[in-house]
C-alpha cells in the first residue's frame, strides 16, 4: 500500500470507504462506476453520479411495471399513485419528518421548489424577507416577489459568539445576526408610513439559509430555524423588522446529499432538495418539504390539472382539492422520475447517511490539510482556502466542498480558467467561477460592490473567461466529493496542484536559459521547409511550393469562414468533421476547390468573380475585428452543411478593421496583430512553427507513454497537427520563441509572440477524432506554460505589407520551399 494511503488510514479508517457496509469504496468503484477509470470527477456539489446498480434497477422496474398517468383509477394509475405515496414517505423520513406534520410536494427541481414559496408566500407591505449572504441565486430570486408586493428585503451575516452571550441571553444559541442594509421599492415614505401603521392582519416575514454553502462548504446550524422562529424579538431588537411571525425556509439542495436536515429537532417550515444531488439520477425533479402549518398560509393563484377537484368553463367557479401535495402539484408529475428515486434512496440507505458524511469529509479534510501545506520555493503560500482558517481544518462545520484559489510565487494569481484547463487535461473534473453563489463570492474574494460593478461593466458574467480583473479573481475553484470518491480521486488531485502550480520555476523563460545559444542554427543554417494555406479557417489547407504574400499576409489565407445560423463563426473546436474538408486554389484561374467525403461534387468558387460581384454584404465581428463579408448562395451554404452535418453559410472577408474592447484590467485592448489587415486568423497574419520543436515535442510524448505503461499506440504529431502556414528547420528547438523578428528570403516578419494552444491540436486531422489522453496538449501544458497559456510556434506579422499595397503595379513577393531563414537581433536578456 501506498505510504501516503497509509498515513490517511491510520487517521481516516474508521470514517473511510464504508468498513461495515455490504461493499467497501473499492468495490463500489470497480463494480458500479467503471466510466470513471483514469477519470477523476470533483464535481458533486454540482450534481453527483449514478451508479450502475442505481441505473439497472430502475431500467428493470420500468421494463416490468406498467405505470399510467396517475390522475385517473386505472390499475396502471393506481400503479402509480402508490409508487409515488411510497416515494414521498421516502423523501419525509430521510429528512425525520413526521407525515402528521409535514408534506412532500415534487417539484421540476430545488430552483421550482424555491420559486414556488417565493410566488405563494403572504406577502404584505409589513412583511420581510431575511437571507444569509451565502446563499445561492435561485434563493435570492424570492427577493423579486417579496419586493413586487412591498416587502422589504435585507442580507444578513451569521457570526458564532459565545453562549451565555448578554446579546441572546442564555437560553439562546451561540449566534449573532448581523443585517445589512435594507432593500425596498418603496418610496421612503410609504416605508415611514407602513412601520408607524397598526398592522392590518398578521405578517409574516420568511428567513432563509443554507443547510451547506454550495460556495465554501460551510455549514449552517439547523439550529437558526428555533432561533429565529422562538427568538427574533431579541436578535432583531432595535431594528423595525421584528414583529409577526418568521417562518424558516433552509436551502438543503446540497447539504443533504451528506448530512440532510433533521426536522424533527430543528422544525422549519419549508426545506427544498434536489434529488440528483444526492443519487445522481434523475435530474430534472426535487421537493418541497412544507411543514402543514406553513402550507395552509400559502397563496396560490394558478390551478392546473390534478390540482381541482372541479370546475365550469364559462363561470367563475373552481373548487380546489383539499391535500397539500395535489393543491400545489399542477399537472401531471414526471412520475416515472418520481418512481426512479426509490433505487436512488435505496444505495444510500444501504450505505447511510452518516457513513457517508465520515467518507466524504475524511477526503474533504485531507485535501484541505494537503493544499493548506503546498508552499513555493520561497515558502509563500500556493493555496488560498474560503471558508476556513488555518485554525479550523478539519470536517467540524464544513461539508466534503472545497473552495480555494492558487497563487504564484511572486504573489500574484493563478487564473481559475488556467486551473480548471490544466485539470480537464489531466483528466480531473472540477468547478469554477461563482457557482451561483454570488454573496459568498464576493464575501470571500473580498469584492466591493464598486468592484463588482466594475466587472460587471468590464464585461464580466457568470462562467466566462475573466477570471482576473484589477488583478483580484473574480470567482475561485471548487472541488467536492461524493460518496463514490475515492483517495486515489484526492492524491491525484493533489499531485496535479503541486505538479503544476508549485514553485513555478518551469515558467517559459526559465525553462529555456539552460540553452545558451537558442538564436544559432546548425551548420547548415535554417531554411522555409514548408508552405501551408488555409483557405477556409478551421478547414484542411494545402501545402505549395512557392505562394505570394500581399496586405493580410499569405494570399487567400483564412479569407473564408463559416458561420451557424444563430451567428457562432464554426470551428474545428466545436465541428472537428471541419478538418475533413479539403481545399485548394488554383491562383492562375481564379478558383477555389473545396472537396468533401461527405460530399459527391466538388464546390467551385471563382475568385475573381466572387470578389467583384454586387452580392450581398453582412457586416461580422469577430476576434477583435470588425469585416465586412460578402455571402453567398443557397447552393453553397447547402453544400457546406451537408459536409459539416449541421446548418452553416459561407463568408468572404472583403475588409477589416480592428475593433477595441476592454481587457481584464479594463483598459483598452486589440487582437496582437490589431494594426495589421487580418483575415479570419485569430491573432495574426501567420503561424510559424520548427520542425525541431515538434521532434522535441515527439520525444517527450513517446516518454510519457513509456512512463504510464500505456496499452495504445504513442501518439506521434505530425507538424500539421499545429496548422502552421510555415514549417521552418535546421535551428534549435524553441529557439523560435525569443526571435523578435526573421527574413525569409528577401522578406521580413515581424514577431509578436508565442501562439497559444487549445485542445483544437487535440484533434487528429486525417479522422477528426480526439484521443482520450488529450494528447498533445497534455505534454505541452506540462513544460510550456506561461501565466495561463500554453505556447507552441510563433505569430508573425508580415513587416512588407506596406509595400505590397503601395502599388497594384508591382509583382507580389512571394515566399518559395528553400528559402534562407535569419533570424533578427535577440537582446541578451531574452537569452
């Protein structure tokens, strides 16, 4: 065994793997998860996995019953009705709820289950709404109804103080409510006017929290729902917002797929789960547990079928049904995914729930114990943890959920995008951004509301690529383990972290100062060993002997693209099938030929006509570049779809011109090569790569395949797996990367720096087909890494575009096989 794996048990071993289960961890995975082999899967905060056990009994139950729709006295709907009383007992008792006291009522998921109290609650102009800053967006949507009825609205903090504390008084727990400002669409006004008023009715006021935050793993005292129902005239005091009655809504979405709310000791009113969370299938259904008091106060408007016991067409009559769950179920209930919850309770009724809450958070607390320690070179601290301090790690208070970002040596960070890339490829699947979540996100991260309108402003949304603005992330990684996860899960893991982002000492430039003379060649000097033109970007190009440069760089390069319906410009990232298309330009006539195996006929373009024609024109941005494209017929566009396999149109760049848009550090930015004339590239006019790099390359892949003892073929890249449009040879590997510029024959190319590489490279060009290693890119994040980008090859701009558009006159310069590569001055400090 393991050294590692052995330290973990002499601590872990009677909270780890279910020793007095029917099946320890081992066996569950070799027998039930066997899609997991090589892949690690940290995301089960988000939704955890079915097992095949799970999936093979409801598949049996669903092929041996005959279940029918349940509003009706069928046998088959009587089927049902019983399938689904019995679920719902189920749903009641993993959470302690008496039936005598409280009701199931399936909903489309925890979010519907939210929306509905939300919609149906009593709201009234003296009414509150009460919610922990951590909570999750689809809680803090209520706010919209309680505001649009007049209601006030307001965020509170949760802070432990000690008991016996002057503040609660002894009898009341060790909590202190801290409210932030209140919210209103009221006019100030009115607000004076509805406190000073004598209430008319009751109020009821509803709070709101979290069983476990989805964001950090914290973990709330159920404790708060006796609290606030028994105590809130004296954790309120002094605030307008003490009177009538607070009922307790807790969010157990993710709390209760380790540690579900006990409802007998802590009663709340409403709890909402989500069930894939907790087995993993099936999505797309929760509940709403509402306690019988709590339910009689709902208003509901809407009635649907199922939930009327009658009522006549064309008069103002409806009589609804008497029973909670068939008052607030409108129509009929996915009841087979209702039926398929039975298998789900089951497995985690064989393991238990609090076998599985030891499992997980014996991972949870080894892993934070484990990122807590990584330090760089310098010891500066790799790992920032939310949610924790470094006097409180261990499971006490905080769920199997780990939320955390990485800093580099220098103090700066780590991007969460980079993070969650590097681990894709490592064959780790985790979470990034905010998860929904965005009171503890900015909690955590220390983000003002002026930073986060900022980023807002700057172009910031949910799950996008700005992971750093004004130098602070704007969200962090997550992991989360599941009753499934195993050590092996969290060691890989934590090898990868500190593989890959400890003691940053692999950094591009460092890796390559042990090469002393990077900018000579061999003795026989550097040479252009191939040209490649790429028509149709993100399409096969074809190599040529000779081929002529102009304003945009290579001739015809990527002058075309292809774009979906709904506007998205198509590439072999998202249609891998696009590599399968083959080009070639016949430059003396005049055409484009374009072939497919998809395809029987060939499609001919005539240049020189297609360019002049009055057709018709679209304007298109893309890359920061704004073209202007001309279109073209049904017949094409036909003939691309049909090899591409899904709808698509055929664009010509006609002219660009750059377009600015803001940067992480909202200043102004432009594409690399932004003062340029660009076709459809993404950042400059051309691509270079060495042929000594890819052999390089080659070399460290087929040691890799040795090193894991792998059973397939090692994977050998051809120099076109990188789409350069130069393969140049005869030079050191990557001594390309330090070059500020270069002469080909009697033209010059300016450099702009390194290319950075997506799992596009990925893709094999002759199938189309990803490897599941995803290799090469794998090899290349390991040793060609900078600030978040992998590099291979150079972008070069073509420094005689100038020239070439002075004077239509003048015969085009042209780049030829054979040619003579100089390299431009390189400053010792670059060496």
């Amino acid at each position: 065994m393991d050294i590692e794996k052995q330290k973990f048990l002499s601590e872990f071993a009677q909270d780890y793997g279910y020793p007095n289960a029917p099946k320890n961890i081992d066996q569950i995975r070799a027998s039930e998860f066997k899609r997991l082999d090589g892949l690690v899967y940290l995301d089960h905060a988000g939704a955890t996995l079915y097992s095949e056990e799970q999936m093979e009994a409801i598949f049996k139950d669903l092929t041996t019953n005959v279940y029918g729709n349940p509003h009706s006295q069928s046998d088959s709907s009587s089927a049902t009705s019983e399938t689904m009383k019995k679920a719902r007992e189920l749903v009641l008792d993993y959470c302690n709820a008496s039936p005598q006291s409280y009701k199931c009522i399936f909903t489309s998921g925890a979010t519907a289950a939210l929306k509905l109290v939300g919609e149906t609650f009593p709201w009234t102009q003296e009414s509150c709404f009460m919610y922990t800053m951590e909570n999750h967006n689809s809680v803090l949507g209520i706010r919209e109804y309680a505001l649009s009825q007049g209601a006030v609205a307001f965020a509170v903090d949760i802070d432990e103080v000690e008991r016996g504390s002057e503040l609660l008084g002894d009898d009341c727990s060790s909590v202190r409510i801290s409210p932030h400002a209140a919210q209103s669409r009221k006019t100030f006004r009115d607000l004076d006017e509805v406190r000073k008023a004598d209430s008319i009715g009751h109020v009821y006021n509803l709070f709101a929290f979290p069983s476990e935050c989805n964001f950090s793993g914290v973990k709330y005292g159920l404790d708060l729902a006796n609290i606030v129902k028994q105590d809130h005239h004296k954790i309120l005091e002094g605030s307008p917002f003490h009177r009538g009655s607070w009922m307790v809504l807790i969010d157990a979405a993710k709390g209760s797929a380790t540690e579900p709310p006990d409802l007998t000791a802590f009663p709340a009113d409403f709890v909402v789960i989500s069930f894939y969370k907790i087995f993993g299938y099936p999505t797309g259904l929760g509940a709403l547990i509402v306690r019988n008091d709590a339910a009689k106060k709902l208003r509901k408007t809407y009635f649907g079928g199922g939930t009327v016991a009658a009522s006549i067409a064309d008069i103002n009559y409806v009589m609804r049904r008497e029973g909670i769950e068939e008052r607030f179920e409108d129509g009929t209930q996915s009841f087979l995914s209702v039926t398929s919850i039975h298998h789900g309770f089951k497995i985690i009724n064989t393991l238990t729930t609090s076998a599985i809450a030891r499992h997980t958070n014996s991972l949870a607390t080894f892993t934070r114990r484990a990122l807590f320690r990584l330090r760089h070179e310098n010891d500066s601290s790799v790992c920032v943890l939310y949610g924790t301090s470094t006097k409180k790690l261990s499971c006490h208070g905080l769920g199997p959920t780990i939320a955390f970002n990485l800093k580099r040596s220098d103090n700066s960070w780590f991007g969460y995008r980079e993070v969650e890339k590097l681990a894709s490829l490592s064959g780790i699947q985790l979470r990034t951004g905010c998860f929904c979540n965005p009171g503890a996100c900015s909690k955590y991260l220390g983000l003002s509301h002026s930073e986060l309108l900022t980023n807002i402003e700057a172009g910031h949304v949910c799950w996008d690529d700005h992971d750093i603005l004004n130098g602070k992330p704007t969200g962090a990684v997550r992991i989360s383990f599941g009753y499934m996860s195993t050590f092996e899960d969290a060691m890989k893991f934590i090898t990868f972290i500190e593989k890959s982002f400890v003691s940053r000492t692999r950094e591009l430039g460092n890796s390559f100062g042990s090469n002393t003379h990077p900018v000579f060649f061999s003795h026989k000097g550097a040479y252009l060993k191939s040209i490649t033109i790429y028509p149709v970007k993100s399409c096969g190009g074809f190599s040529v002997n000779s081929w002529p440069l102009c304003i945009s760089g290579l001739q015809h390069d990527r002058e075309w693209l292809l774009r979906s319906p709904s506007g998205e410009v198509l590439t072999q990232k998202k249609v891998p099938e696009m590599c399968l298309i083959s080009t070639f330009i016949d430059l003396e006539h005049g055409i484009l030929f374009v072939e497919s195996p998809r395809c029987e006929v060939k499609v001919q373009i005539d240049l020189l006509r297609a360019a002049s024609q009055c057709g018709v024109r679209d304007e298109i941005t893309s890359q920061f570049h704004r073209y202007e494209v001309q279109c073209y017929g049904s017949e094409v566009n036909i003939w691309f779809t049909n090899a591409i396999g899904r709808p698509c149109t055929l664009l010509r760049c006609v002219s660009s011109q750059p377009r600015s848009l803001m940067n992480e550090s909202s200043h102004v930015t432009r594409c690399r090569n932004s003062e340029s004339k660009l076709s459809f590239v993404n950042e400059a006019q051309i691509l270079l790569i060495s042929e000594e790099s890819v052999s390089d390359l080659n070399s460290k892949l087929s040691s890799n395949f040795k090193n894991v003892n792998s059973t397939g073929l090692p994977i050998h890249v051809h120099p076109m797996r990188f789409r350069p449009n130069l393969v140049i040879s005869g030079a050191y590997p990557y001594a390309e990367d330090i070059w500020r510029g270069l002469t080909i024959g009697k033209e010059h190319f300016v450099s702009i720096g390194g290319c950075n590489r997506c799992e596009m490279i990925n893709v094999d060009p002759q199938t189309g087909q990803k490897p599941k290693s995803k290799e090469p890119l794998a090899t290349l994040a390991s040793f060609r890494r900078v600030k978040g980008k992998i590099l291979f090859g150079v972008l070069l701009s073509y420094d005689g575009a100038a020239e070439v558009g002075d004077s239509k006159e003048k015969v085009k310069p042209q780049l030829t096989v054979g040619q003579e590569v100089y390299p431009s001055s390189v400053s010792s400090k670059d060496i």
